[in-house]
C-alpha cells in the first residue's frame, strides 16, 4: 500500500482514517441532526419528535399560490385550513403552505417576515409574480431541492387563494389510490373522455412525488416551462406519456355555484373535495358556512353573533 502510493501512511492515520469515515457516515445518515457535541461528549438526548412521533402514512403538501400583497385573503384561508387540522386523522399529514415569488416592496419584507415567524407557512420561489411566466414550474421543479429530503411528500397539489379543499376528504380519497404516477384534479374539458389528453383544472390539482421529481429534472419539460400555467402541466405529462393514474374528481370538485349548472358547476355537495372561484369575502363565507365550519363556536357573554 505504502509503494503503491508512493508517499509514507503516517502512523496517526490508522486511527484517524477510521475516525474520519465514522465522521462521513454520520453527515451522510444525519445531515440535519450533525451536533458537534454529540460526537464529542457522551449523552446526547434523540429529539423528541424523532422517536415518539410514528412516521405518517400519508403526507401531503398543498402549495396555495398567492401574491405577497394578498394579507387578507392569505389570512382567510390560513384560517380556514387551521380549523380542519381536528378533523384529520392522526396519521395523516398535511402541510399547507403559500407559495409567492420574489417580494418586491418594502413593507412585504417586514410583514411578510412577520407571518413567516408566526405561521412558518410560506415558501418564497425564485421568481418574478406574472401570469403564464412558469411560476408553477418553478415550485414543482425547486421543491425536491428546497424541501432538501428524499421524498420529503407521497403528493403535492398546486392550487390557488380562490379555492378551498376539505383535506379529509381528499386524504379519505387518497389513501385508495396508488403513490405512483399520479394525476388527480377536476379534468378540463369536462365533457371529453379520451385518454392522454387533456389537462386538469387550476383550481388545484395533485402530482405523486415521483412526478415532481421527474417535473424538476426533465429537458422536455424545461423546453415548456413558460405558457397557460395548468395547460402546459398536463401538456408535459402527456408529451411523456405520464401520469397515467389520473383520476377525475367531477363532480367532487366544482366551480362557486353562481349562475347555471355546468358540468364543472354546481350546487353545494357533502361529499366535496373543493370548490373553486371563491373570488371575495362573501362567497367564502357562504362556503365554510355550508360545510359547518363555526358551527362548533362556543356561547359566550362576550360576544353576539347572530
Ligand atoms: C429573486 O431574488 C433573488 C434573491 O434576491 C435574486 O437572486 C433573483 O434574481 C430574483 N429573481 C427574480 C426572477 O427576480
Ligand atoms: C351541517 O350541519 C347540519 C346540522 O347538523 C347537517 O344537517 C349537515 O349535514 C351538515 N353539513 C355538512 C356538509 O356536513
């Protein structure tokens, strides 16, 4: 060994080679847990969280794209997702998260820098907000990077502020379906059934983790990065020939009843996964009202509310 290369192995080596591969294995096994201390002193404590919590066998994250200056909407939904948190059941978990791009003004850095302290719920992409500029591709394509683990969700959906999703139902519905190649929303046009075609609706949609990854590393997809944001998601699927689990939820997801039913427009239904184009105060609260969402507000002297 020595001859073959060419210089002396000093005699320290012998110990600190094995030392230094126990070293690697732990940054390579434990990037996030590496503490110093742990190496150096005896009786570090695991963390809690680590060995209590059994890992969940549905993990979900919904990317609610929004621009920096909608705080009230933000703060609406926000509120709105919160109080579904009871109804999920405990091993399924869901991670609702606003996506902007860059902030531009200089009150966003401080209000925004707020929320994020309070709700730690916003990811920030790299990029500019305009519409149809690949701020879709830009999430899905940095997400396997930015979250910085391996398959850190078995889905992602990309939806907007103007929709809301009862995620006990979609997590009910999700836990039937294969975590593979996966592309489930409210198909667009809903009156053509031909296979491979065809996109589905923004008003949110979900892609299996495998799909992100390959959204994040594939030419074909780059070359039509930019474009009618949710067409071209379904028109990149469909030049590869994937996301063939797709699964339509009409009638299950539908446009804010307003105006005669369409085939992606009714009344309210219990069985709904989401409902879109909830463009103001008053159409949100006619919907969270239908689904019973204050019906549990205790009584108080307080306040009156009727
Ligand atoms: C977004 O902000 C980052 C960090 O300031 C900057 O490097 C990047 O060029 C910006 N991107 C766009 C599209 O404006
Ligand atoms: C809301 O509550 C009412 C009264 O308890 C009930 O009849 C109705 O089915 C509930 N609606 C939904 C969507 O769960």
């Amino acid at each position: 060994m020595e001859k073959l290369s060419g210089f002396r192995v000093p005699k320290a080596s012998f110990i600190l080679l094995p030392m230094s591969l126990v070293a690697i294995i732990f940054i390579v096994v434990y990037p996030n847990d590496l503490r110093l201390q742990c190496l150096v002193t005896a009786g570090c404590q695991p963390r809690p969280q680590l060995s209590a919590a059994p890992k969940p066998a549905l993990r979900l994250l919904l990317g609610v794209f929004t621009v920096p200056d909608a705080y009230a909407r933000r703060s609406l939904v926000r509120h709105a997702y919160h109080l579904q948190r009871a109804s999920l059941p405990d091993d399924t978990a869901v991670d609702v998260r606003f996506v902007l791009c860059n902030l531009t003004k200089e009150e966003q850095r401080v209000l925004v820098a707020m929320e994020i302290m309070l709700y730690d719920d916003i990811i920030i992409l790299d990029c500019a907000e305009n519409v149809n500029d690949g701020k879709t591709y830009d999430y899905f394509s940095s997400l396997p990077r930015i979250l910085g683990a391996d398959r850190a969700y078995d889905y992602v959906v990309k939806t907007d502020d103007d929709t809301y999703y009862r995620l006990d139902r979609l997590a009910e519905t999700l836990r039937r379906l294969p975590r593979e190649d996966v592309y489930l929303g409210l198909r667009v046009p809903c009156w053509r059934k031909d296979e491979g075609s065809g996109f589905m609706s923004g008003m949110g949609y979900l892609l299996s983790w495998d799909l992100v990854e390959w959204i994040a590393t594939s030419d074909v997809v780059r070359k039509k990065m930019k474009g009618p944001e949710d067409i071209m998601t379904g028109a990149w699927l469909n030049e590869a020939g994937r996301g063939r689990n797709r699964f339509d939820m009409n009638p299950r997801m539908y446009d804010y009843p307003e105006g005669p039913d369409t085939c992606f427009r009714h009344g309210f239904t219990p069985d709904t996964i989401a409902v879109h184009k909830l463009k103001d105060d008053l159409k949100w609260a006619k919907t969270l009202q239908y689904f019973n969402v204050t019906q549990g507000l205790r009584s108080s002297k307080l306040f009156h509310i009727h």
